[in-house]
C-alpha cells in the first residue's frame, strides 16, 4: 500500500472496468482511497455508483483490472474466502435489507453471531449500539412497523456491529426525510471519527455538503476529473445538480 501525508491507501483500484453483456458500467477506474477518508461517489442515476460499490465487496466480480482492499487483491481470492473478507466492511443499503420476521435486536446481533462472539458480548454491544443510535426502546420492534427513518437508523447500528473498517453506503439518505437524513450524517459522522474510511455513493448534495468529505464524480462509468474539481471548489456554497451534466 502507499502512504500520503503520513496516511495508507487502504483501497486501491487500478483500470478497472465492468461490463454486463454489451453494456459498460465502469470503464478505466483508477482510484486511491486513504485510510478513514470520507468519500462521496457522486453522480446522476445510472452513473455506476453502486457497480462501484459492488465491486469492492465483492458482490460482483471485476469484469478487467485489479482492486486492492488493504494489500489484498480481490481478483486471487477464493470464493471460500469471500464472507471473511466482508468482515472488514459494513454496508448501509438504501432499501435497509432488514429481516422483517426477527426483531430490532436480532437483526443486529446476527451479525455478532455470525462470527461467533458469546452471548453476554452480543447482548452489551447491541444494547449499545441502540442507544447510540438512538433505538433503545425499540429493539423488540420488528421492521415493518418502524419508519423509514427509523429502520436506515437499525441498518446503520448492524453495519458497524462487526467495527469494520470500512463503511460502505449506498444512497442511505435517498428515501428519508430531512431530520431522519440528519440523524443518519450524524451517526456517519461519529463513526468515522472512531477511524472507519466510509464511501458514499450519492446523489444529495446536502448530504455532501453537511459532511464535508472527498468527492468524486461518476458519469456514465467513468471518473471525470473536470466536474470532480469544481464539485470540490463548491461543497460549502450550491452544488451543481448531478443530473444536469451540461451545466458543469
């Protein structure tokens, strides 16, 4: 891995690119992304900032080119191997993906089970994680009779349940009111400080704005450095709209 400013590259991509069938998600990605960066993959609807993200738990395989997560390469991995390398992330989907027949709590601690921690440890880090996020009362609840604020809030807490390194969230904010979207940048915000590099794939300006983090700018699968530059050169005044690409 490389360092800069006395930081290491824990994500590295090198040209990659991803194609379903005739059509080009990705092409030519090259990215460094730095230990406990908190990075925002912008772009319009389409753009490939899920793919991106896919990509790098491998929920999907490189179509060319090589992604680095802290030194290994996720091209010589075996299938075996891929659950333990989803250890080192925590992923926050838009759509939550909550198990709407097991409870708040149990939603959470199957994450702690899984990787066979005892009973007394999965019940104090639960029961700690909801009150960080504010759920405490409600970890007999089941999903579908939280808001939608509520259940991202649960999908944030499972993400981290495991403290992994990275924190991988795909529009998380995209369906929710403006207060439920504040209290999620805040529980980004507060896990980041405690050392996780979180990537945010995104279309909400306010949330970039708000968060102050890293941007890049995806269009049609492919980084484009000039709308990159100038996004960073507004991110405390209006952002351009993502969508409208001929206005940049």
């Amino acid at each position: 891995m490389i360092e800069k400013k006395g930081k290491t590259a824990i994500i590295r991509i090198f040209h990659v690119h991803k194609q379903y069938g005739a059509k080009k998600a990705l092409t030519d990605i090259t990215l460094d992304i730095l230990k406990n960066d908190f990075l925002f993959i912008n772009g319009p609807s389409g753009a490939g900032k899920t793919t991106l993200l896919k990509l790098l738990y491998r929920g999907e395989p490189v179509t060319e080119g090589q992604i680095l997560i802290d030194g290994l390469n996720l091209s010589r991995i075996s299938r075996k191997r891929i659950p333990y390398l989803r250890r080192e992330f925590g992923i926050i989907f838009q759509d939550y993906k909550l198990i709407p027949t097991k409870t708040i709590f149990e939603n959470i601690s199957i994450v702690l089970e899984a990787r066979g921690r005892k009973r007394r440890f999965i019940e104090k880090k639960v029961n700690s994680l909801l009150r960080t996020v504010g759920m405490a009362d409600r970890m007999d609840a089941f999903p579908p009779s939280l808001s939608g604020g509520e259940q991202q809030r649960i999908a944030v807490a499972r993400a981290v349940a495991g403290d992994p390194k990275i924190i991988l969230a795909d529009e998380p904010t995209g369906s929710l009111d403006n207060e439920s979207a504040s209290i999620i940048i805040k529980l980004l915000k507060q896990f980041h400080t405690r050392g996780a590099t979180i990537i945010v794939a995104t279309h909400d300006r306010q949330l970039i704005r708000e968060t102050g983090g890293k941007v890049i700018y995806l269009n049609q699968g492919q980084l484009d450095s000039v709308k990159f530059q100038q996004i960073e050169k507004t991110l405390t005044t209006e952002m351009p709209d993502p969508a409208d690409a001929s206005r940049i």
